[in-house]
C-alpha cells in the first residue's frame, strides 16, 4: 500500500482565507459551516482584495478572527448603513454584513429595511436561530411562538410577545432586493445550495445588482439546550414549518 | 465673485457655507438626516450634485442612527466623511461617535444646536457644550470640538476638522448653534481641493478597510477588547493621544485683553454679542477684554489660567443655564471671581443684558 494522502489524491480543503484559529462556536452551531462557505466563495471569486465585510453585535461578533479578509465591527444592528457608506464609497468592492436575528431583525430593522429599500449593492448574510445566543438565550423577534426562552420562559405567546417577524418575506417586498432567499446548513445537500446563494448574492454586490438578502435558517444547540443531532432535527421539524427554506425573489 | 487664487467672495448662510466648504475640500461623502435649524446643509449638496463633480457621495439616511454608522463606516474605510445634525439628533449619534472614538476613526459631525432639553426648541442655544465636550457617549473619550462663530468659520473649519480628525484618528465636532447656521454673511470660499485618489488613501490610511490589496495583513475596525489588559493598554494609548492634543491644539482669540481688568469668556454666536458689549463698556471706560475659545475639547485652559492672575473678575457668557463656566473654573482655581451669565429656551441675549450682568457681578459703578 502506498501513501494514500498526496497531492494528486486530495478532493477536499479548507479554504485559505479561512484562519487557523480556533472558534468560539459551539458543537452543533450554524456559524461555523457559513464562515467556511463565505470563506470558499471568496477565494473562489478571487475577491481577496477586495471583500470588506461588516460583523455584527452577536456570536458572529469575532468573524474577523476567522476570515482572513477586511472588517469593520459594527455596533448593535449597524451592520447594514455601515455597509452601505463602504459600497457607496468603494463601489468596486464586494461589501457584505454578517448578522444575526436579533442584529438584523430587532435592534437593526431599521438600517436593514431602508438599506435593502434603498438598492444598496450589498449582501446581507442573515443567521436566523431564532433565538438570541451571545446573551444566553433570550427571545429574539423570530422566535417561534410556544418556543420556550430564558425571557418567555413558559414559551412564546401571542398576547405576551407578539408574533415572530419574517423579515425575508418583508424584503422580498422592496423595489431595492434582487435577490433574496432562504437556506439552511443541516445537510450536504443544503449546505451546497447556500453555498451558491451566497456566491450570487457576492455576485450581485460587486456587479451592483442592487440588495441581496441571505436567510440561513439556523441552530443554537446552546440557546435552544439540545444536542447538535437533536437541533438539526429540531429545526427541520419546527424552524421549516414557520421558515419555509427557498428563493422568495430571484 | 471668483478670484484668481481659486478662492470665492459670496453673501451666504452659515450652514450653506459648511457644505460648500466639504464640496471643495475633498470630502468624498456625506450622510445625514434632516432636523431643523440645519437642514441647508444637506438642501445645498442636493442642489451642488457634487456626485457629477468632485465624485463627493450624498446620502440622505434613514436616521441620525444610521448617519453616524455611515461616518463610521466610511472613516474606517479611509474616506473624508461627515454628517450633520442639531442637538437632539447628535443625542442620537452618541453611540456611534463612542465607536469612533474607541476604533480611531477620523470623521466630522456637525452640530448646528438648538434649545433643549429632550424636543426643545428650533431656536438658537449653546446648551449642547456639555454634550460635545464631555464625550456624549459610553467611556472614557473626547471629540476635537471646533466652534465657529461667523459664516467664515463654518466654511474654514470643515477642511480644518478633517486634516485634525486624521492626523490623530479622532472624531472632529463643529459646534455651532442656530444664529452661526442662519445668519448670512460674505464668505471667502477655499479654492477646490481634488478628493484623494486611492493611492493616497491608502498611503495616508495604512489601517484603513480598503480590501487587502496586495495581500497586506488585514485590517479590522472595531472598539471591541475581551481581555481586560489589553483594553486598558487601548485606553492608556488613548489617553496619550488625548494629552497631545490638549498640548498642540488649543484654539482660542484674544480681544483687548492686555489691558484688560475684567474678562469675559464665551464661544461661537455669543462672542459675537460679547464684542459689542466690550466695544460700549471700552467707551465707558470699563476696561473688558475677550477670550474665545476656538477649541472647546482642547480647552484653553493654561492661558485662562494665566489671565485669572491679570484681572479682578470673569464673566463666563454662553446661551445656557453654564456649562462652560465648569471649564473656566476649573482653569482659574478660586484665584479670581467667575460668573456666568446666559439664557435658555431659545431667546439669545442681548448686548445690554450682558453690560448690566457685568457691572452687577463685579460691582461696577457708573462712573
């Protein structure tokens, strides 16, 4: 037998752009297979020198620790008008916020709603675990209604909390997005297919297409106190039902 | 009327003067949102287009939220960015201007203030010196604080601000207030100035978020530091940074302070009207001079210092309840009696207010 691990026989390597650096992440989380899925369509466009991306209030608050590109790190829901002044003023860069439900969702649906609204040639990657993790837990907009939370403790109700915000089908709405769509992360299969989302979406911001929005439909095995097997069926099971994964606006 | 130099002589508000001035500066963007008594500014660049000349981009945003993202955004991308607000609305940015501060980023904000608190009044005030500074937001900070008090020095200050807000990293405020921004009066305006080529930003700005050209080590704007040695060394750099400042860039004028037995201290539209208070006490015989602070934050501190030795009393004028009185206190040290006058709500005293105040104050008779 020869040595079976050479050059000529590799069929899979980590992207370069992403770092080497241990993550933060749990066992189990979302995070970790976007990062890398960023990291490959980076490389793949050839858009090293080019990429600046914005990180958010959140867990995804240290991406720059991870990808070997250009951040500005955003104050809470910021991301996007960050974003927008970078693209305006570097028109020929791919510009990219990466947030979270609570980021995007709650405290910056604002900046998200009119920077989508306004055109701006930028991709949003948007985590949805409906939950909010980096705090420990706590209800997020897109938490789905009975989901128990360390803030709705004896789970979400109508009268109490309001209902959970799709904030995709909102977007889908405005004359700025071109592109909006909703993936998920839980199997090979779907892994590739938000692999070519994102691809698009960097597509449409360097060739300024207008707004790309991303949902990835994702877990919190922490926030949501399940093992990483037991939140990827969880979310197939409850997250799709409510987040119906495909594009809404191509 | 246009001189050979470049230069143009034009009647104007103070506020349209700030946006031709960031025309022919080379700012390369502004962003803001629209709030009474200030709103020419972002009028006057929708008007200019200077998108189809100078390249310079124009936002109106969603809000003064998103507006002071945007500076910060664009400065940590090394471009010339400002926005502009009034009072109320840069309560708004604090967040934002506290980001800046704790990331470095250069950029200028523009405070045409009015009255307040919370909603208060479109009227003119000064009671945003407080705000402006002591560092509106989280931390331990300081914004370079400019405050112009003719149309000439709105003009002159926006290339001043930005040139101070890069050599140090530093957020740059212009504090005016509702008479600077509405009066009219001739401005020389700079000649035009081209905006940088990205060449020159990205040798003027090394730590800038331009994309890793030639695959330099990656630069990463953020104010965030877990571990707790690390973020006091960020803030002991910071500090250093701010005592330089203080040591080379205090701004202030001096009138007829000489001879002067009495002093009065104020800033911006309220010196305009201590000038001719101290011009009609000089003809009483009253000997009164002035010291305008330029610079709020550095604070003129030494030099007060020093004239507190030289007179029997200072007034500090500002239109407010006295905010900066705290500074010239804590400049003179209990060596020399200091007073405060001013109003609130708006209403902008007179000449013969601050007269009377005076010779109250310090026991003037007429002689």
């Amino acid at each position: 037998m020869g040595n079976i691990i050479s050059p000529e026989n590799i069929v899979y390597q980590k992207p370069k752009l992403l770092n080497d650096t241990d993550m933060h992440y749990c066992p189990g989380c979302s995070h970790g297979v976007v990062h890398k899925l960023i990291a490959e369509v980076i490389e793949e466009m050839g858009l090293e020198e080019k990429a600046v991306g914005v990180s958010p209030v959140g867990c995804a608050v240290f991406a720059y620790k991870y990808i070997d590109i250009d951040w500005q790190e955003a104050a809470h829901g910021r991301a996007p008008a960050i974003a927008t002044a970078i693209k305006r003023l570097w028109p020929d860069r791919l510009v990219f916020t990466y947030q979270g439900d609570g980021d995007l969702a709650c405290i910056g649906t604002a900046e998200t709603i009119h920077a989508l609204n306004r055109g701006e040639n930028i991709a949003i990657i948007f985590i949805n675990n409906a939950i909010y993790g980096m705090t420990g837990g706590q209800m997020a907009p897109t938490t789905l209604m009975g989901m128990k939370t360390a803030t709705c403790p004896y789970g979400r109700q109508a009268d109490l909390h309001g209902y959970p915000l799709k904030i995709t089908e909102l977007a889908a709405q405005l004359e700025g997005t071109c592109y909006v769509t909703r993936q998920s992360v839980h199997s090979v299969a779907a892994i590739r297919k938000a692999k070519r989302a994102i691809r698009q979406a960097f597509e449409n911001s360097v060739n300024r297409r207008g707004s790309s929005l991303v949902e990835i439909v994702s877990t919190c095995s922490s926030g949501w106190k399940k093992t990483p097997v037991e939140a990827n069926q969880w979310m197939e099971e409850h997250m799709f039902d409510f987040y119906h994964v495909g594009d809404l606006k191509v | 009327m246009m001189k050979e130099s470049g230069e143009e002589i034009v009647l104007m508000k103070g506020n349209e003067a700030i946006a031709h001035a960031a025309i022919r500066c080379g700012c390369d963007g502004y962003f803001g949102y629209p709030i009474t008594p200030q709103s020419e500014i972002l009028e006057t660049l929708a008007v200019e287009k200077p998108w189809e000349t100078t390249g310079m981009v124009v936002l109106q945003a969603e809000s003064e939220v998103a507006s002071i993202n945007m500076i910060y955004g664009g400065g940590g991308s090394g471009k010339r960015v400002m926005t502009s607000s009034s009072s109320p609305g840069v309560a708004l940015m604090q967040e934002g201007i506290a980001y800046m501060a704790g990331a470095e980023i250069p950029g200028l904000i523009v405070n045409v203030q009015r009255g307040g608190p919370g909603l208060g009044t479109i009227q003119p005030s000064q009671g945003d010196y407080f705000q402006a500074t002591r560092g509106g937001g989280n931390g331990d900070y300081y914004v370079l604080v400019l405050a112009p008090s003719t149309v000439q020095e709105m003009a002159d200050f926006v290339d001043l601000s930005f040139q101070l807000a890069f050599k140090y990293r530093i957020p740059a405020m212009i504090l005016s207030d509702g008479v600077v921004g509405q009066v009219m009066e001739k401005v020389v305006l700079p000649p035009f100035k081209p905006r940088r080529t990205e060449e020159e930003i990205l040798r003027e700005c090394p730590w800038a978020t331009t994309g890793r050209k030639g695959g330099r080590p990656i630069n990463v704007i953020t104010s965030l530091e877990l571990r707790p040695e690390a973020m006091e060394r960020h803030n002991l750099h910071l500090q250093e940074k701010y005592r330089t400042i203080r040591e080379h860039e205090v701004r202030y004028e001096e009138h007829l302070v000489d001879d002067a037995d009495y002093l009065i201290v104020a800033f911006g539209s309220a010196a305009r009207i201590a000038q001719k208070a101290i011009s009609e006490l000089r003809g009483e015989g009253v000997k009164v001079g002035l010291l305008r602070p330029i610079t709020l934050w550095p604070f003129p501190t030494k030099r007060i210092k020093e004239l507190s030795r030289q007179v029997k009393g200072i007034l500090t004028f500002e239109i407010n309840a006295g905010q900066m009185v705290e500074d010239v206190r804590l400049a003179v040290e209990g060596r020399t009696p200091v007073t405060h006058y001013g109003k609130m709500g708006g209403i902008v005293p007179t000449p013969d207010e601050l007269i009377d105040r005076l010779k109250e104050d310090f026991g003037i008779v007429e002689s």
